[in-house]
C-alpha cells in the first residue's frame, strides 16, 4: 500500500507530492492528462508567473479569509524563489511584485520534475480515476483507475477548479468533496473578461485593442464588506473588456452589478480641465493628450456637438470631469470557464484543517490548491496558494 497518492499533476499535487516524498512517504502523483503541469506551461504567456512578492492573505477572496493565513505564513514567495534559484532558473520582476521566468515555463515544469525524482515520487500521466471509497477497516483508500484499483494510506485531491475544460478541468474534487459530506460552495468563474451588449458592445468592438489606464471598483448595493478596487489597464476586446483592471475586479463581480471606471486614476479631472481651460483646442483633441486617440473620440462622440473647451461652462466641466471619474457600465456577464484563469469558490475551507488541508471528518483526505475556496488576484498570488497549500499538506501527509 502507497503512503500517499495525490490525485492532480498541477502546481499543488507536484508541490505536496515533493515535499511528502522528501520526508520519506512513498507517494503516488496520478495524472488523467497526458504530461503534468499543464496549467503551468500555458500561465504567464509562458512565462509562468510563479509567484508575488507581496502575496498575504489581503490578496485572496474566500468565504473564511482567515483560513489561508496559516499555510501562507508556512510557506512564503521566498521560499519558492529561494527552490527557483537553487535551480538556476533566471527570473525578473514585471511589476507589482509579479516574478516570471525568463526563459519559460518549462522552467518550473522541469524544477518541479526533479525534485519529485530526488524524492523518489512516482508519477503516472494519462491515468483516468473513475472512483474513490473508504476502506473503513483500515481507513485506508480504493482508488479505482483506468489501470486498476490503488490503495493508499492517505489521499489528496489536487485536481484543481473548472476553469479551462479544453485542459480538461473538471468537478471531480467537488464530487469526491460531496461523496466524503464535505460541503462545497457554489462556483464561478474568476480572473475573466466582461462581455457587453447593445451601445456599450459597440463601443468595445470600435476600440478593440487600445487600452487605457484606469481605477475600477463595483457599484454594489448588495455587498456587506467593502470590496477593493484595482488601478491598471483595462483593455478593449471584440467582445467587451479584458486587461489586468477588469480581470482583477471580475473576481469579486456577480450580476446585475454595475462597473464604476475613473479614466484619472492619478489625477483630479476637473482641475485637469480647469487647468487648460484657455485652450483652444476642441474637448476630444485636448483628452487625446491624456488618453488614446481613438477611445477620446469615442468617449466624447456622445457629447457632441464638441466645443473648444474654453467655451464650456464650470457647470459643464463638472459633469465632463464627473463621467471621467465615473463612467458606469453594465457588464452582460463573463466569456465563461472557457477564458476565466481561476474558479472562485468551491471545497468549503471550514470543512478542512487550515494547518494540514485535511478534512475535519475524514481522516487522511485531504484537499489542495484551485479546488479549496481561496482564490487569488491575478499576478502570481494563485500559483502561491498552490505552493503553499501543497507544502502545508505534504508536511501533513
Ligand atoms: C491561462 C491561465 C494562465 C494562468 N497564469 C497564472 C500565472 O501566471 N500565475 C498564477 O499565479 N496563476 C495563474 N493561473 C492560475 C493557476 O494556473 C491555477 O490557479 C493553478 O494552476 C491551480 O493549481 P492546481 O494544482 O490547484 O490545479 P491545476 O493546475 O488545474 O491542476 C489540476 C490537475 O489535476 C488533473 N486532474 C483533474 N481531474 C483529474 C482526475 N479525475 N484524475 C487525475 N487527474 C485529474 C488535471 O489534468 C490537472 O493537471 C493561470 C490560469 C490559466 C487558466
């Protein structure tokens, strides 16, 4: 019988699997997908950006935010920078603390790879697990394959969120989460793009491809805790908006909220205004000194017929700086699993011990990474969850 098998080759069962096989268990890493890593090869457009400096538990949504703090704390950015550079990995800092290889994800792959060879892990790809029960006699698990029945003393379910199902995501560690009375809360999708309809689609498709700098918060009448808002780039698509700003605050967006925009995130637009207010030069011209040309068109084209500015009106440039600042849209809802980057919600964490991921009434399961209810921003905060969830169970199992 196996020590531990941990179902998922992604970021957290290479993780729990490494750091188990390193105190001696024999583990099992099984993996339906044809090579493991597969959501590390295609993250950071390739460059797999592996974790954030500033990652703490501010940065993550859950329905019990205390509950990662515990294996955040135990396993931080340092830590998994100090494995990558024992690797010889060369890496940079985009921005905000984002870590990316430089070469490519491989990188991590291959990293991730050898430490489980040293620790003698076994890896099995292409192995599909049809069911799981409880050996009630021994309290060790049946772990039913498409080569046959595994035992193990103790099982992990590293089988991640829903998000890309052409990956071959799937709700396997929600159905052995409900299987084992654990309850599970109600999924959605994460780190996505807004898609519109009507006018405001118009506008998106006419600019697709120019991005603008931007504050985004949600308009929430609903919400009990305040939410946060994201200052950077939003972005225009054929099908609504993308960029770093509206897949930030896609996480924490559920319909009919609305989207509050500030085109000045840095800045006072009135006194913008007031400041070239002896310009002669016509409202859309003077915005293209400070944003796209072509979105300060579009934007603008509503107020038409356009004036040189100095021939507004304070009770005019109030409302002109007023729509800068707050430009209200209604998203029509997201592009889906299909592009979303995570799943928010799922395993409820107060089914779990925050210490050893294990659940508080099965003995030996536990439940790691994307498929626990703890979602991170985007910018390396989600690969940090699965790091260190997967250390905290691998020093556990
Ligand atoms: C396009 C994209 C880019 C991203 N970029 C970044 C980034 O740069 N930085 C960042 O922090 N996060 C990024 N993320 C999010 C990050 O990839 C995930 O949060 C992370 O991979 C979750 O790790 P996991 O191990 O929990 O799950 P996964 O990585 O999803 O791994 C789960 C594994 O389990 C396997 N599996 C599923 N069901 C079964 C089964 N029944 N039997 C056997 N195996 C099974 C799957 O094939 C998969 O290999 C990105 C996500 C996407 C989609």
């Amino acid at each position: 019988m196996t020590d531990v098998i941990v179902i998922g080759a992604g970021a957290a069962g290479l993780m729990c699997a490494l750091a188990a096989g390193q105190r001696g268990r024999s583990v099992l890493v099984l993996e339906k997908g044809p090579r493991i890593g597969a959501k590390i090869l295609i993250s950071g457009g390739g460059r797999c950006n592996f974790t954030n400096l500033h990652a703490g538990p501010e940065n993550y949504l859950s329905a019990n935010p205390d509950f990662c703090k515990s294996a955040l704390a135990r396993y931080c950015p340092a830590d998994f920078l100090a494995l990558v550079e024992r690797h010889r990995i060369p890496w940079h800092e985009k921005k905000l603390g984002q870590l990316f290889c430089d070469r490519s994800s491989r990188d991590i792959v291959e990293m991730l790879r050898r430490e489980c060879d040293e620790a003698k892990v076994r890896i099995e790809t292409a192995v599909e697990v049809s069911a799981v029960r409880r050996n009630e006699s021994d309290e060790s698990f049946e772990i039913e394959t498409s080569r046959g029945t595994l035992t193990s003393r103790r099982l992990v379910i590293a089988t991640g969120g829903l998000s890309l199902p052409k990956l071959g995501a799937t709700d396997f560690a929600y159905r052995i989460a409900r299987q084992f009375g654990l309850n599970v809360l109600s999924a959605r999708t994460g780190l996505v793009p807004f898609t519109f309809g009507g006018g405001q689609l118009d506008i998106c498709r006419s600019l697709s491809g120019i991005s603008v700098p931007c504050r985004v918060q949600i308009e929430s009448e609903t919400s009990k805790t305040a939410l946060p808002d994201f200052t950077e780039n939003l972005l225009f698509t054929h099908r609504g908006l993308s960029g770093p700003a509206m897949l930030q605050i896609s996480s924490y967006w559920q319909p009919p909220a609305k989207l509050r925009i500030n085109l000045f995130p840095d800045g006072d637009a009135r006194a913008w205004l007031e400041e070239n207010r002896g310009s002669g030069q016509r409202l859309d011209t003077l915005l293209a000194r400070r944003l796209p040309e072509r979105f300060a068109i579009a934007w603008t084209a509503p107020l038409a017929p356009l004036r040189p500015i100095r021939s507004y009106s304070s009770a005019e440039l109030d409302a002109i700086a007023g729509k800068l600042e707050d430009w209200t849209l209604q998203p029509a809802g997201t592009e889906g699993y299909t592009t979303a980057e995570v799943t928010v919600g799922g395993i409820d964490t107060r089914e779990l011990h925050s210490k050893t991921m294990e659940a508080r009434n099965v003995q030996g399961l536990h439940f790691i990474g994307e498929a626990v209810d703890v979602t991170g921003w985007l910018g390396g905060y989600n690969f940090q969850w699965a790091w260190a969830s997967g250390h905290a169970c691998g020093q556990a199992v």
